[in-house]
C-alpha cells in the first residue's frame, strides 16, 4: 500500500499492549470510552483469538498515534475477529480459503481500537503507513486487511481515509444505546411507550414469580467464582475463548479499584447463583461487559433481569444517564427502549504493500 508523496511516519510494530509504559500512552485521548483504556485492551488482549499486533506512531513529542490489530488465519469462521469471516456472516461473500491470514482491526467487545493523540487525525497517509507497518512485520501479505466495527465518536479522519485508500465499507451490525429516562424505574418506564412498559412489567412479574430474586454489589469484592463459572457458559455457548484465569483477569479489571467503577447483577434461586450481569462505569455511561446463565426452563431466565431491568433501575438511582449495550441482540434490546445505531465496517481485498 505505498503511496508516492506520503510523508514518512515512524510506525514501530509492538508485540502487544503492555510494551508502552502508562506514561506513553497517557499521551492517546480516549475521554470516557473505556474499550480505549490501557487497562482493558491489557486485560482483555489475551482473550482475543490470533496474533495480536500493535502499529504506533511515535513523533518529536511521543506516541501520536496507535492501532491494535490482529492477525488470524483466513478460514477462521469468526465474524468479530477475522474480517473474511464477518464479510460471510453479513454478504454473499464465501469464506475465505485457508493457507492465507487476515490483517483485522477488531477488539473486544466489538469496538475497533484506533487510537490517537489530541489534534492527530488519521488522514490516508497515516492510516497507510499504520497498515505498511503490520504488513511488512510478516512474511507473507494479508489476504484482506479490515477495520471491523469503526467507532463513530474516535478515530477522527478514518472514514474518509479508509474511503481514499480504496476500502469498502458495508454494514450489518448494530449497536445499542439506552438512554436512562429518569431518576426512578417507575419514571423511566413512564417515558417509554406502552407496549414496551407492558412488556418490562411482565418480564419483572415472571422473573420475581420463577422464584429468584437479584443482588447487587460493585468494586473488586464483587467479583467470585460463580461469575467466572457463568461467564464460561456463555463463551461455550457461542464458542469463544473461555480460559479460566483470564476471564478472572479481565473481572479484575473491570471490577476496577473503586467501588464507583463497576456494577455486578447476581440473580440468585434460593443461595444459588444462577446468573450474572458485569458492567463498568466510565462517568454517567455503565458499559455491559459480560453476563452469563445457568441453563433454565422459566419463562422469563436472570438474562433480562440481570443485564437490564435491575441494573435499569440501580442506573436510575445512581446518576447513570446511559448504559452500552454494544452489539448483538439489538430486536430485544430495541423493545426495552435502546436507541439502535448502524455499525460501521470496512474491507480491502488485499492489503499488500
């Protein structure tokens, strides 16, 4: 992807997150969006499938600029790590063949990590060099090269530039926003219009009548071995990496240090944990984080319990005016209320330089 007339970048390849020292990466601005903390892609840099792969830019005053990408093998299957695989799950584009790799910007939590210092824009020559620099740091060129789910309040300058150098975006996930509509459950379901009122009531009926109940705690005394059981349930269920110590790692750092950092829904039958909702808390915004369930015959299970109705009613209560509920799901999501929000994706068949 050379292009003449460029200034030259130095992009150097890092090995992973924790080769730059807090200090260099204070210099990156991501105000209030947690997916863009050194402390998440840290903690959850391990749990991504393929080889991870950092592009930064470094100028007379630090790191300006960074991207965390991916490699993965062509044929993965995986539609939010490999971007052959996304454009099968979303086109009629086939997989992949095998034999090749992918060059992916993806992220946890289906949030797309381009990072940059305030004032740096990622215009088409520093996007380029970022894409040069990871694929001239393997032996072989990437097949496809994809900017998976492009944030829309970061990253600023990359739509244009991935649109300059001759990527094609298309569209097919959605993320979902819920807007928090008063200072008590009863006042935020009075905003909402009747059928999704008539709706949350009867699940909350269902739920209490199923015999289970809900508890709610935050800070690192929250975390435990029942939610690392729970939430490997639920990776097992749609078949992602669920190792055992880095789940607990990743709940210690979303459990954070303070008890005003994170917020973890219990539903409990009897003193039986049977499922769980973990969010963190970045200002007024509670981002979903992970949630896992006991398989179960009810009628209304601790899913929408725990992920929204209770933590609804404790975000009302506790000056949370938004909670991300990223992506997936979005039909339920939008009948509870949620503001439903095109994802952004992006291709470029081949990536070689």
């Amino acid at each position: 992807m050379s292009r003449e007339g460029v200034n030259l970048l130095i992009i150097r390849v890092l090995p992973g997150i924790d080769s730059l020292t807090s200090h260099e990466w204070d210099r990156l601005s991501a105000p209030g969006v947690i997916y863009e903390t050194r402390e998440w892609m840290s903690a959850t840099e391990p749990l991504l499938p393929g080889t991870p792969l950092i592009t930064a830019e470094f100028g007379d005053d630090g790191l300006e600029s960074l991207i965390a990408w991916q490699a993965m093998r062509s044929d993965d299957p995986s539609p939010y790590f490999n971007i052959g695989g996304l454009l099968a799950r979303l086109t009629e584009r086939p997989l992949l063949d095998g034999g090749g790799w992918t060059l992916n910007c993806a992220g946890m939590e289906m949030h797309s990590q381009l990072l940059a210092a305030p004032g740096v824009v990622f215009d088409a020559g520093r996007l380029g060099a970022h894409i040069d620099a990871a694929v001239a740091a393997r032996p072989e060129p990437p097949v496809m090269c994809g900017v998976s789910f492009l944030p829309r309040d970061s990253a600023p300058g990359a739509a244009a530039a991935l649109t300059e150098l001759g990527f094609t975006e298309f569209r097919g996930y959605q993320r979902a926003i819920l807007e928090i509509r008063g200072d008590s459950y009863e006042e935020h379901l009075a905003a909402l219009p009747k059928g999704k009122r008539a709706k949350s009531r009867r699940d909350r009926r269902l739920f209490a009548e199923s015999g289970q109940r809900t508890v709610i705690s935050a800070g690192p005394a929250a975390g435990g071995d029942d939610l690392v059981r729970l939430h490997r349930l639920n990776r097992e269920k749609y078949g992602s990496p669920d190792d055992e110590g880095e789940l607990r790692k990743l709940h210690t750092m979303t459990l954070g240090s303070k008890s005003e950092d994170s917020l973890v829904v219990r539903s409990y039958r009897s003193d039986v944990c049977t499922g769980f909702a973990m969010f963190a808390r970045s200002g007024d915004t509670l981002y979903a984080m992970a949630t896992g369930a006991e398989p179960h015959q009810d009628k209304i299970g601790p899913y929408f319990e725990c992920l929204y109705h209770a933590a609804i009613e404790w975000s009302c209560c506790n000056g949370i005016r938004a909670i991300d509920y990223g992506i997936g799901a979005t039909m339920a999501k939008a009948q509870l209320g949620c503001t439903i929000v095109d994802v952004s994706s992006w291709y470029l068949a081949s990536a070689s330089s």
